[in-house]
C-alpha cells in the first residue's frame, strides 16, 4: 500500500492531480442543480417554491452523510500516514455500517415529518402536495444515499480521485438526462411531473454507488474488508464521530440557516422565498468546485499531518486557498456582469428577474474573502481539529448572519437579508484565518 507520494511530490501538481477530478465532478454536480431546477421551473412557480422549501431537508441528510464521511476520510488517512494500515480498513468499513444506520434513521423520521416540516412555511395546499410527493420518494433513498457517500470518501482518501470523479459525474449525468424524460414524459416513460424529478434524483445516487461497487470488483482498494473490519470497534468510532460530527454539522447549518431565512423572507413576500431558492441553485456552481478543492486537499493534509511533516501542512494550505479565490474571483465577476441573465434561468417574470438580480449583486461582494473560511474549514477537519472548524461555521450561518439578517431586515426589508450574506463572511474570514494560525503554530512549537 504505497501512499508516501502524499508527502513526497510537489505539492501544486499533488493538489491538482487530486483536486481536478473532484472539481470537474462537482462542476457537473452543479450544472445538475441548475439543470433540475430549471425543468422543475417550467412546471411553474408553486413546483420551485416547494423543492425550495424541500432543500432544506435533502441537504440536511447530505450533510449527515458527507460529514460522517469526511470523519471517515480523515481517519483512513491518518492512520495511513502513520503506517497503521489495518486501523485504516477497520475505519473505512466501520464508516460505511454506521453511514447507512443514519440513512435509515432518516429516512424513517424524515417521511414521518415532512409535511409538518412543510406547513411551517406555508398553507398552500399545491405547494404541501408537490413538496410531500418529492420528499417521500427522494427520502426512500437515503440508505443508497449515505453508503455511496462514504465509498466516495473512502476512496479519495487512498487517492482513487478519478474513481470518485466518474461516480459523481455518472450519477449527475443520469439525473439530467432522466429530468426531461420523467417529468415531461417522453419516450418509454410517463408524464410524472415533480415525481418524475425525484425519482431521476434517486436513480442517479443508485447508479453512483453501483458505479462504486463496480469499481471495488474490478480494481479492489488498497484497504482490507472482512467480517471481522465490521464488528463493532468503540474505540474507531469515537475517533469517526469527534471528526465526524463537527463535520456533519457543518454542513448541516446551511440547512438550518436556509429554513429560517425562508421564515424571515416569508413575513416579508414569497418573492424573496422563491429568490433565496435560486440563489442557492446558482451559488453551488462556484461553492461545489471549491469543495472539490477542498475534498483533494484534505487527504493530502491529513495525510501529511498524521506523517508530522508541518511545512507541508502550511504549503497545502496556502496552495488551496490560492485555487479557491481565483474560482470564488470568477463567479463574483459573472454575478457583477450578467445577474438578470442567471436569474432568468429559472423564471421569465420581470419582477422576480430584478429583484434576484439585485439580491445576487449585494450577496457576491462576499465571495472572494469567503475563501479564507472555506479553506480553513477544510484544513482544520483534515488535522482532526473538527470542533475549530465548526465553530467557522457556526459563525457563518447562525451566530453572525442570523442576528444581522433579521435586525438589518426591519430597515432594508429583504435587501437587509442579502447584505447580512457578505458582511458575515467579511468578519467570519478574519477569524477563521486566526483559528487555523494557531493551530498551524501550536503545532510547529510542538516538533509536529
């Protein structure tokens, strides 16, 4: 199990090589967002407006997933760079016993309290009914959902990054090809309408985690997996959940964020529900690549951290903040020159074209310095420091923005809530690289 390049080549063309083909999956992972809201879109406005409210809810069990799963990609790739290769199989198996008991869990809880989950935001009983039928049925994939995720994780963390880039694009590609198929009904298949989205979603993360499996047969991985790699290991998952549940709520809070926006946009119009719900559509075209930044950087961190070799850790760092700025750079100058024409993707109505337009304009001013954060989230969770990272994202999407969304809002109505966006991230930046300083230099004094 030859690993040591993480720690020996350069490390610009390592990150690269590991980074790109998460990039280019994430990339086609947000064309896919934008694709199905767009076909979801032309079955009218009460059709976005309850997957907008059912959001919450699926990036809620993804971040469940994802992060449990980053706990799992860090734990392998420290204990490979300590040369603790059976440690590494253990945790990858226990990974994936555990990832699929919270699938199940909730995918249970979540049919149960969907439509009360619903009703909190709004009484249109059209809209409670699109968002009840595509929740059942995304929902009765969540097992298929958290198992493909952590095969996605524990294959980055031996390097099988093209592995993980042909799951996530196969998947992605499946979906958008099956939208138009299943909403509109062409072909073999029926007119299902939002059902038909659903189902194209659950179809795609199925054929993602088959791709996975294929992959195990074909090339096994460098880990090893047998009966005894399942049993019950406590020690493995108190190193998989101090990792693992920072990570989750991390990425959980977005979720929580989005769900009380909407309660605060709602008092104010549904326009501004509708318009928060494209901006999170278009926003992951630039925050999903950077995530994939961050997914190729991260095994090389830990790797390197857990093999003590500190320069490389602060090299790492600022290489990856260096890729994620020029993408955050970029997406800032398309929302400055064309933020009618993103909006208009999804909608042909006037009104809601130029007020997303305007919203898109105040909430950019915030992107570039956003890289500070999302870099030093990243890092930290790989050096295992999960509790430092989420106290970042708890800065970003409860402590600052929510206070100063609902204060600004009772003077600028929703404009309030867009300037809370970049303001936030201004404050959050500087601390964030205050965190990961410390550390970095606790960790130097140390000899590590």
């Amino acid at each position: 199990m030859d690993t040591t390049y993480m720690k020996e080549r350069d490390i610009l063309p390592l990150l690269l090589s590991m980074a790109i083909p998460m990039m280019l999956s994430m990339l086609i992972n947000s064309l896919y967002n934008i694709v199905d809201g767009i076909f979801v879109a032309r079955m009218g406005e009460d059709a976005m407006m309850a997957i907008s409210l059912v959001y919450p809810v699926q990036n809620l069990l993804h971040s469940i997933a994802v992060g449990f799963g980053v706990g799992t990609n860090a734990v392998i790739a420290l204990h490979l760079g300590s040369g603790k290769y059976n440690r590494a199989s253990c945790a990858a198996a226990q990974g994936i016993l555990l990832n699929a008991l919270h699938g199940l869990i909730f995918m249970i809880s979540g049919m149960l309290f969907i439509g009360s989950f619903l009703k909190m935001f709004t009484d249109n009983p059209v809209i409670i009914n699109y968002g009840i039928r595509y929740a059942v049925i995304v929902l009765g994939f969540s097992m298929i959902q958290t198992i493909g995720i952590t095969f996605e994780k524990i294959f980055q963390s031996v390097g099988r990054m093209v592995t993980s880039m042909i799951s996530l694009g196969g998947s992605c590609l499946i979906n958008i090809l099956l939208d138009p198929l299943m909403i509109f009904g062409m072909g073999p298949f029926p007119a299902m309408g939002i059902d038909g989205a659903a189902w194209a979603t659950g179809i795609g993360q199925a054929s993602g985690l088959l791709i996975y499996l294929l992959a195990c047969r074909i090339t096994p991985l460098n880990l090893r997996f047998d009966a005894s790699s399942f049993r019950p290991q406590p020690y493995l998952w108190r190193q998989l959940y101090a990792i693992g549940i920072p990570a989750t709520l991390n990425m959980a809070l977005p979720s929580i964020l989005i769900s009380v926006l909407n309660s605060m946009l709602a008092a104010i119009s549904e326009t501004s529900v509708l318009i928060l719900g494209i901006y999170y559509k278009l926003q992951s075209f630039l925050y999903l690549p950077a995530n994939g930044v961050i997914q190729g950087m991260r095994p090389i961190m830990s790797y390197n951290f857990g093999a003590r070799e500190s320069l490389r850790v602060q090299k790492i760092y600022r290489t990856a903040l260096g890729i994620i700025l020029l993408i955050l750079l970029s997406g800032t100058l398309l929302c400055l020159c064309i933020p009618d024409k993103l909006m208009s993707l999804f909608t042909d109505n006037p009104a809601i074209i130029g007020d997303g337009a305007k919203a898109i304009h105040i909430i950019c001013i915030g992107f570039a310095v956003s890289s500070i954060s999302v870099t030093s989230e990243g890092t930290l969770e790989a050096m295992g420091k999960g509790m430092h990272s989420l106290m970042i994202s708890c800065l970003r999407y409860v402590v600052l923005i929510l206070p100063l969304a609902f204060v600004l809002s009772r003077f600028l109505s929703s404009d309030g809530v867009w300037h809370a966006f970049w303001i936030t991230e201004f404050i959050t930046a500087f601390i964030a690289y205050g965190l990961f300083y410390r550390q970095y230099q606790s960790m130097a004094s140390s000899g590590i």
